[in-house]
C-alpha cells in the first residue's frame, strides 16, 4: 500500500475554517487520499475537535506588520518541518514563504490566488493616490517575481489576464443536500440576506439604506462586521435601524451557521448591491452561488458582468444601487409577484446543481494536483 502524499495549506489571513481552503479544497483533497495538514490561525472560537482536517494552529498577532514579519516566519519553519509533497498557500504575504519553499525543498509550491490583489490596493482609502499605484505595482512586480515556477491557482476567472499560466479552480459551492431538498412554500418574508464579510466596498452602507428605501423592510447581515462600521451603518439606516440585523460584529461566522440562517425563514432576496469599484465589477460573486444553491432570488448592482450573469441564469434582479427607485422597485416586483421570485430561486438553484457547484472544480483541482506532482522534481509554470 502506498504512502498518501502530504499536503500543507498555509494562511496567516485567513479564519481556519475558511470556506474555500477549508471546506473546499482541504476536504476535497483529504477525501482524494492525501494527507492533509492546515496551517492557520488559532479559532477564536477555540474549537477545532469535531473537524477532519489536521490543524496546526499559528500564533494570531494584533498587528498586521507583526503578522506579516513573525507570522510569515513561523509558517515557514512549521511548513519546512513538515516536509511535505505540496505545499499550498493562500496569502499575499506568504510568497516569499513559498519561494523559500520553493527554493529549499523539491516540493510543488501552489500559489492560490483569492483576490485581485492589485485593484484590491487601489481601493485602500488611507493611502494617497500616488502611493497606492506605487505599492500596486511594486506587489505586481514582487508576485511575479516571487512565483515564479510555481502552480498558480485561480479562483476567479478574469484573474487569468494577469496570471496567463494559472489553472482555474473556481470558488463554486458546496451542493448542500438540505439545499436541495428545501423547497420555498408560501409569502416570502420581508426581509432580505446579505452573507460573507461586511465591509464598506461590498455595499455595507447601500445595504444599510434599504430599510430607509423601504420602511417595511428587514435585512439580515450573516458575517464578520467590524464594530464601527457597525454603528455607521445603524446611522445610515436612522429611525429604521432596529430593522437591521448585523450577525457577526467583530467574529468570524462558520459556514455551518451561514447555511442554516438561509434555512431559517423565507427570505424575499439575497442582497449584493455594492458600490462599482475595478476590484468587484469583473467578479462572480460566490455570493451568487450560494444564494442560488440555496434557492433564493439575486438583488445585486448592474455591473455589466453582474447583469450578464443574471440574465442569462434568468436568477434575479440588476439594478443600479445608486437609484433608490429602482432599487424599491426590484424589492416590490419579488414581493407582488410571488409566482415568478419562486422560479428566479429555482432557476439559480437548478444552475448551481447542474453547472455552478465545487464538484466540477474538485475534479480540476484532483486532476491538477496528480499533474504537478507528475512533474515532480521539474520546475512548472503555472
């Protein structure tokens, strides 16, 4: 009987149980054979028992410049202990960690790429304009630099304009089985979802507004919030702030708890009304895909590629969020029109189960995997 290969996964960034490293690719690859090892920071929550996956807790640092000094460090000498066949990283930071790695072992080095770093450091308000594109394209220079002879992974599909050699491996749900089996009966509620991390640029203030837009209305927030952008968004919503629900002030929320919330009443909507900005107007949402799987009507921004998206799902509503017109009209036609909210939820929902879903990019990412390692010990690009 062969040996299983290893597999380490490292992020000093990331919550432990991290939907894409954790639930995704971790489960997929332990499930595949591999022995798999994380390498994250502690939980908040302390709880790590009742999990498959092998986790070996970093120190979690305060400061962002310690994280990125000590934290980096740290998991460079856990992962080199390991000695492991392959070596996964999901942080920015950590690519001078996989160069080392990459440099100092005969190992494959995976560089997973969540975000468009690049636009994501233009849109950082507390830097000056001029600051921001010299740090952009110092990052780009280093990245590529950096990862250089490695696997590229992409969880986006437009991040190959920039990553030309990357594999896509895209960020579609999990099928949930009660998903699957729950079907929407009777008068959705008056009250929408947002799930995922609330932040400014992913319309936290916009979403804040809608009770203001419609006083009827309650909308529910299911992620990590930080606590002062909590209170500017009770602010935004006035006399109508009791009608906003914000789940996860300052604490991370598990995927668990986020899929049963969208169980746990007939949502009119899930809501992604988020202010244009380059780093989420060329992006799928994953929070498309899991508010289709879980068979709920879409209210987003009219981005172009977001408009694309759900025109041709047929899943939702695209609407300007700067237009509160529009934006109360969106929310009215799903109230008055029961019959045709219900088949946009069925509609996403048969998209997710045929098409959308993470087995399709399991297989990717398993078939990827055994092609690397065929490699092995000869350089790769990507």
């Amino acid at each position: 009987m062969s040996i299983p290969k290893q597999v380490v996964h490292l992020t000093t960034v990331h919550h432990p149980f991290d939907p894409r490293i954790f639930h995704k690719e971790c489960k997929s690859l332990q499930q595949a054979g591999y022995d798999v090892t994380l390498l994250a920071q502690r939980d908040e929550n302390g709880g790590v028992a009742d999990k498959p996956i092998r986790h070996l807790p970093l120190k979690k640092y305060k400061s962002k410049w310690k994280r990125m000094i000590f934290g980096t460090w740290q998991a460079y000498r856990q992962a080199k202990l390991i000695d492991a066949d392959v070596y996964h990283f999901h942080d920015p930071e950590l690519l001078p960690v996989g160069w080392l790695l990459k440099k100092k072992t005969d190992a494959v080095v995976i560089y997973d790429v969540h975000e468009d770093y690049y636009t994501s450091i233009l849109q950082k308000d507390y830097m000056k304009p001029n600051v921001k594109k010299a740090v952009a394209a110092g990052y780009r220079l280093l990245e590529k630099l950096l990862s250089k002879n490695m696997g590229i992974c992409l969880a986006e599909k437009y991040y190959k304009d920039t990553h030309p050699t990357g594999t896509c491996v895209l960020n579609y749900p999990t099928v949930n089985e009660k998903f699957i089996e729950h079907t929407r009966t009777g008068e959705a509620e008056d009250a929408v979802i947002y799930t995922g991390n609330v932040t400014e640029v992913r319309g936290a203030l916009l979403h804040a507004k809608l009770p203001v837009i419609d006083p009827s209305l309650s909308v529910h927030f299911v992620g990590k919030c930080p606590s002062q952008l909590a209170e500017k968004m009770y602010e935004v919503a006035g006399q109508e702030k009791d009608r906003l629900d914000i789940e996860g002030i300052n604490r991370f929320i598990e995927k668990e708890v986020i899929e049963e919330r969208y169980l746990g009443r007939n949502w009119l909507a899930g809501i992604a009304l988020f202010p244009p900005t380059d780093h989420y107007m060329r992006k799928e949402l994953t929070k498309f895909f899991e508010y289709m799987n879980a068979g709920l009507p879409v209210i987003c921004s009219d981005f172009p590629v977001w408009k694309d998206f759900i025109e041709k799902h047929q899943c939702g509503i695209a609407v300007d969020p700067y237009d509160d017109q529009a934006v109360r009209e969106a929310i009215d036609y799903l109230r008055t029109h029961p019959e045709e909210a219900k088949v946009m939820g069925e509609n996403g929902k048969k998209a997710v189960m045929e098409e959308l879903n993470w087995n399709t990019q399991e297989q990717i990412l398993l078939r990827w995997y055994e092609s690397l390692l065929d490699e092995k010990p000869a350089g790769m690009e990507g």
